[in-house]
C-alpha cells in the first residue's frame, strides 16, 4: 500500500503538529534531506513493527523529520554538533506548540544521539527507531530486516537517486565549516574522505597533551 501519506502499512500521522512539521521541513530542507528523513519515519515504524515496540508514531515522525535540519547552511557557524542543531530546532518547534515537556526531551534525545550508535537501541522506542531509520536509509543495517515489497513501497514514495554520493555531500558541506565539532564521533570519517588536509582530533593526543602534570 502507498499513497502520499502511507507506506508498506505506515501512515504519517494526520495531526496539526504532523502537517506543519511538514511544512516546516519541507520548506526548509533540500529535496534529499526531505525525502531521507521521511523515509526514516517509514523504516523507522516497520522496524518498530518487527521489533514489537510501542512508540508514538508522532513523536518517531517529528524527530524524523526534524533529524537532519542541522545540515543546512543557517547551522553552519553555530560551532555545534548538527545533531545538537537538529535536536534544538525540534525543542523550538515543540515548545512553540505547547507540547509536553516529556515528549520533547524524548524527541530532543532522539535527534542528538542519532549518529551515536551502541546507545539509542536501549533508550525509549522513539529514540531507539529513529537511529534504526537512520541504520537502515544510510547504513544499510538490518536491510534484510524488511521485505523487497516494504523496501519497494517505501522507496516508490521517496525515491532515492544517487542517494549514497548525494547523502555524503550533504554531510561534507552541513560540517566542513565547523570541523571540530567531528572529534569522536563519525562524521570526522566524511571530513577525512572529503576535505583535502583535514586532522581529525586524536583522543589519545589530547589526554597526553592536556595541561595536567600527571
């Protein structure tokens, strides 16, 4: 099943919040970060599915919406991580609305930690799926988790062309200004690929290197 709204049995939640948080995105984001994020709602819910979990499908569809937006050239001089960006954005938009505070640090945790593997699994559901939408749009992780036909509907919605070399330089120009912010976490992995004469931050260099004595 696929319509504009719904996919391999997933529907975006029709709620006020939902559409405007669409619009929001939408407006705000480029076509690839648009159709990614909303295909991390989609894997996202049918990995939850599979995993038997109980989520807020519009709490998953906010953060998955919202994940990326960091990226975008308004970030670049923040001098924060664009998971932080991203997470901040959604805590704006969220409050805003008058949205319980509960939810949005679990839609705040989600964003921030989604590029932090080896966490989210154990922390709530909607933390939890979005990393695993994330895993599985960009990664490939658990792919033979879902069937060709979910893939297929998923993918018929937002297409993905080009998606590996697209997604690579999205990241490149959302954090080439701000390289520091790469220091242990992956995205120092797309700087060293990318960006002629990049160091990435050694964890060993700077406890040697700190200014204690011992």
């Amino acid at each position: 099943m696929t319509s504009d709204f719904s996919a391999a049995g997933v529907r975006v939640p029709d709620s006020k919040l939902a559409r405007e948080a669409t619009e929001l995105v939408r407006d705000a984001a480029s076509d690839l970060i648009y159709d990614h994020s909303r295909r991390v709602y989609f894997f996202g819910a049918l990995q939850g599915r599979n995993r038997d979990l109980s989520f807020d499908p519009e709490l998953l569809y906010i953060a998955a919406m919202f994940h990326d937006l960091g990226l975008g050239e308004p970030f670049h001089g923040s001098g924060r991580r664009f998971e932080v960006d991203s997470a901040d954005e959604a805590r704006r938009f969220l409050q805003a609305r008058q949205v319980p505070e509960d939810s949005i640090r679990r839609v705040w945790t989600a964003i921030a930690l989604h590029t932090t593997p080896g966490i989210p699994e154990f922390m709530e559901p909607e933390v939890a799926l979005v990393t695993a939408g994330v895993e599985y749009d960009v990664l490939g992780i658990g792919y033979h988790d879902l069937t060709e036909a979910d893939r297929a509907a998923v993918v018929g919605l937002h297409p993905r062309p080009d998606f590996k070399q697209r997604i690579l330089e999205a990241f490149t120009e959302g954090i080439r200004p701000k390289p520091e912010t790469t220091f242990g976490n992956v995205k120092a992995d797309v700087l060293a690929h990318y960006v002629p004469g990049f160091e990435r931050g050694d964890f060993v260099r700077t406890i040697l290197d700190s200014p204690w004595a011992e």
